[in-house]
C-alpha cells in the first residue's frame, strides 16, 4: 500500500458555476456576453480561458482576447491584472496570473472587452482535506465468476467551515510482463459498478430508470455531499465495486489473469460553486433524484453558470490522492 497526497489540476468540460449568487442563464446570440472558464487550485497560479457567446463584427479569437482585460482580486483586495499567453502547440490564448492562491482565498475575477457587458464571477478556493485511510479488499468468486473490490476511506472534516465534497476512483489492472514485452495490446479499462452502502450524506443518489439503463460509463452514484451533518467529525465511507472478466485473450495461449489491480482514489473538496454545478449536472440529465429546492435551485431549463453578466464556470477545487496496489488472487480463479 503506497499513500501519495497531491493538488491535482483536473481539465474540465463542464460549464462553470458560482457561490455568492448563482444563476441559470440563456445564451442569447444576438446579445453576445464573454465567457470564463477556470479551475482554482490551491497553491497554483489561475490560467483562464476567455471567450464569447459570438464575436463582434468580425472580430476573431485571438482579437477578442488581444483586446480584453481580466483582474483580480483576493479577499476584496486588488492584485493584479493577469497577462495575456499564446500556446502555439494547441493554438489557443489564455490569461495568467502571477498570484498564487492559497486555501481559503475568496476570489473575484472580471473580464473587460468593448462592445460586452463586464463579465464578473466571485468563488472561493477550497482547503485540501486529506485521506486518512483507504483499505481495499480484493474478492473473486469462482462460482459465480464475479470478481469485486470491498473498499472503505477515512477523512476528518474541517470543522466550522461549509465544505463540499466529491470522490471517484479508477481502477487499472496490471498484466505479466511476458504480455507487455511481446507488445501485446493490453486494455487496462474493464467496466464496473460502485455501489454504495446506505448513507445518510448522500443526499442524490439516481434511481431513475433512465440512470438505471444507462452506459456503463454513467453508472455509479452521485458522488458529491457537503458537510451538514459530520461537521467536524472523522468519517468513513464504504462502497465496493463490481468487475467483469478482468482477463486478457481467449486465443492460443489461453487467458491471462492479471497479476495484480490498482486502485487510485481522488477525494475532492471543492467549493460551493462546484458542488452546485455536479447537482445541476445530476439533473439536467435527468439522472437525479432529489429535491433541488434544497439548495436553492431551480430546474434546469439551460447551461448553468456563476458568471454574472456573461456565461462560464469558475470553481476551486483541492484533490487529495491516494493509490491502493493489491495481488491479484489467481491460485481462487477457476479455468
């Protein structure tokens, strides 16, 4: 077992959300607003990706941000107005700044450019709550060829702050060396389940029919919660996951088993703009069931965003990171 604890970056697709005062908007061609997209991570610097619903007379990607201008500010303190960077390998521009944010910071951004609204966004930037523990054991049923990961980890919330909080985890199996040496194609991924055990902090948990039938890689369970009832307090969370046929060939050589399976744990804390967004994302797929009224939203009609007078999403997020390696028990497998 091998513990690591790290800030992770994660690239996101998603639209991007707020905290003071969130919104749901209409993206509106004919009144064309800019767009922010980040990330904030503790004790990294911002680099932010600006653009726009549609460019104004004929003005192009590169203009837009050539002509725009973004500041910062910390805690209601100005710091700086972040500069401008080109990465000529995937062509595109983006906006940097020199601070580096720290956990806790209360940020607040705002992008100028003539002929759109000033666009502005408030968020905050999440502490790193680290994992305790993280205890896996491997199962494999012979009988009934089912082969299942009992996992269970431990946190200790902070205390007197609202924190918000999301896990996956992505399992790799790992094959002999005598596979891997003759460049036999190995694929690590194999579809599985998580399933939780009953927990009174999961407040969304898809049981629709829709989210019931879906593609593998939508099953699982809504994996974010906040605080509400374990402020303060140490807590574990238990689940397992469920593999199929995690061998490899059927050909000559017969099947080969893996020698062993890696677990890798992300647990986020994240902010309140993050946490809004995965519920909101929950739900405009119609995977989600709950009461959105809980924490303040409506139905989604459209692309949810914490950017006022604009569009795009802005959240923190601090990852910590834990990897589990276990033999795989191959003197149980039936052949």
């Amino acid at each position: 077992m091998k513990s690591r604890l790290y800030l992770v970056c994660l690239v996101c697709v998603l639209a991007f959300s707020a905290c003071w005062k969130d919104v749901w908007v209409n993206i509106d061609i004919e009144n064309p607003v800019l767009e922010i997209n980040t990330m904030l991570v503790p004790d990294s610097v911002i680099k932010l990706r600006l653009d726009a619903t549609s460019y104004l007379n004929g003005m192009s990607f590169r203009e837009l941000n050539q002509q725009s201008d973004v500041r910062l500010w910390v805690n209601d303190e100005f710091k700086e107005s972040l500069r401008l960077e080109h990465d000529a390998d995937w062509g595109y521009f983006y906006f940097i700044s020199d601070y580096h944010l720290r956990e806790t910071d209360r940020v607040r951004l705002e992008a100028r450019c003539k002929g759109y609204p000033d666009a502005w966004v408030e968020t905050e930037v999440p502490s790193l709550v680290p994992i305790d523990t993280f205890i896996t054991v491997l199962h494999n049923d012979t009988v009934n060829g089912r082969i299942w990961a009992s996992c269970e980890f431990r946190f200790t919330d902070v205390p007197a702050e609202k924190n918000y909080y999301t896990f996956d985890v992505f399992p790799e199996f790992i094959y002999p060396d005598s596979i891997t040496e003759d460049n036999y194609p190995i694929y690590n991924y194999y579809p599985y389940h998580l399933y939780l055990t009953n927990d009174p902090i999961f407040k969304y948990i898809p049981t629709t029919i829709e989210y019931l039938l879906g593609e593998d890689e939508e099953k699982g369970t809504a994996l974010f919660f906040d605080d509400s009832v374990i402020d303060g307090k140490t807590y574990s969370i238990r689940f397992s996951l469920d593999f199929t046929y995690p061998y490899w060939g059927e050909g000559y050589y017969g099947r080969e088993y893996p020698d062993s399976l890696k677990l890798l744990l992300n647990f986020g804390s994240e902010s309140l703009s993050g946490y809004y967004s995965s519920i909101s994302h929950w739900a405009s797929t119609g995977l989600l069931e709950g009461n959105l009224a809980d924490v303040g939203l409506a139905d989604p009609v459209s692309a949810y965003s914490n950017v006022h007078q604009g569009t795009g999403f802005v959240w923190g997020l601090a990852v910590a990171v834990w990897e589990n390696t276990l033999p795989f028990p191959k003197d149980s497998i039936s052949k």
